[in-house]
C-alpha cells in the first residue's frame, strides 16, 4: 500500500514556542492553503530549528519571516 502523505500534527513553533498558524497541519491536509506558501522563509529562522525538528514542525510566520533579534552585549 503506498504512503499517504500527511501534515505532521505538530502546531508549535520549534523556536518560539508559539502556536506555528500552521493551517495544513490543522486541517490534515497539503491541500490547505498556508502563509508559508505565499512568503518565503527566512534561511537564519530555518536554520535555527533543531536538528530533532526540522521536517517535522512548521515555523510561525513571525519566527519564519524575521531575523533573529541582535544580541545583548
């Protein structure tokens, strides 16, 4: 039998802790349409999820779309 391909139903942000908006995950399907799809993702946010994530939870749009704020000195 072939794999179905299913959003995982992973609904907070890996960086933030946040609900992630992620409407596919909410709706069990690719086929619902997300912010993701009409922004492009920030590669500094992407790369900050954790290797234990990544693939399997979706950004907020306000963690995918934004630079990491600057550091304390």
């Amino acid at each position: 039998m072939p794999a179905i391909n299913l959003p995982l139903p992973a609904r907070l942000c890996p960086l933030c802790g946040g609900a992630n908006g992620c409407a596919p995950a909410l709706a069990g399907s690719f086929a619902t349409p997300c912010w993701c799809q009409a922004q492009p993702i920030d590669a500094a946010a992407r790369a900050r999820v954790p290797a234990t994530l990544r693939g399997k939870a979706c950004l907020c749009q306000r963690c995918g779309t934004a630079s990491p704020p600057a550091e304390k000195e």
